[in-house]
C-alpha cells in the first residue's frame, strides 16, 4: 500500500469516526437540564398584568433559553450565575428592538410603547429552594420601571406535549 492510499484511508477513518461521534445523542447541542414553567404578575406605574415565563437551561455553557413568555423575546438565550441560592440572569434589550419601522423620508412610522423605548434590560432571580423569582425592568440610568414576581416549578420535558408541527 502506498503512502498516499494510506493517507486517504487514515482520513476516511477520521472522517467516519467524526461523524459517528456528531451523531450520537449525547453529543447533543440542545440538551437541557432544567425546564421552569414559571407564572406571576408584573406591576407598574399602569397597574398589575398577568405574567409568564418558561425557560429551560443548560448546565454545560450556564446558558438560559425562553421557550414561552409574555415579557421576555421567546427564543432569546441569556447567561445565568449559579449560587448556591439562586440563578440570576439579564437580558439586555438591544436598541434596536424600540423601533420596528422607519421611512427615510418621512421619520418614525411604528414604535413600541415610549415607555419601552426607555428599557436597558430586565434582571431576574430564582430562588433555587422555593422557586419564588422576582426581577425587574430597568432604564440606562439603572431607574426600575416596572417589578413582576413569579412562583416557578420545575417541569419534566418528558411530561410535555409532542409537537403537533
């Protein structure tokens, strides 16, 4: 056998071995090990809303996703802190989610509510314990606009719903 015909054999088993190991499931990028189903309310200077919020965490890169939620942007991923009493996680509203659309030639046609034009980012913590979470939106100059408290609990993905799609 020639050292060329060798090489090629060498990197077909490479190439093999690399793909046997993408396809077993532990190798999985979407495992997570904590999925939180958590309801409350949000209370402002405009009153009390309903509040929700599901999201399910990695424990490999502490990253946090919102798989439900009527106060954060469902499929965005934070970071999470771990201590021994709480996770603590902070979504920093990117500027340009204020505006949605805009008319070089005529100005500003659709914004979100003025009082969201003025959100820096949202703080929360769960209590690792109870499962009490509370946080808050706060402006740039660290000002809270509004508070919400949840009461979360920890849901088995096995027990949830297939998807019908």
């Amino acid at each position: 056998m020639s050292a060329r015909q060798r090489s090629i054999r060498e990197l077909g088993g490479l190439v093999l071995g690399c793909a046997l190991l993408a396809a077993h499931p532990g190798a999985s990028a979407e495992y997570f090990s904590l999925y939180l189903k958590c309801e409350g309310e949000v209370v402002s200077a405009a009153g009390k809303n309903k509040a929700h919020l599901d999201v399910a965490m990695r424990d490999n890169n502490q990253s946090a996703v919102i798989q439900r939620s009527n106060i954060l942007p469902v499929g965005e991923k934070m970071k999470y802190e771990v201590s021994p009493a709480t996770y603590s996680m902070t979504y920093r509203s990117p500027k340009a989610r204020t505006q949605l659309y805009y008319d070089w030639m005529r100005g500003q046609l659709f914004a979100w509510d003025p009082s969201l034009q003025r959100l820096a980012y949202i703080r929360l913590s769960i209590d690792r314990q109870n499962g009490s979470l509370e946080g808050d939106f706060r402006n740039a100059d660290d000002t809270i606009l509004a508070r919400f408290g949840m009461r979360c609990e920890k849901v088995d993905p096995s027990a949830l719903p297939a998807p019908k799609f």
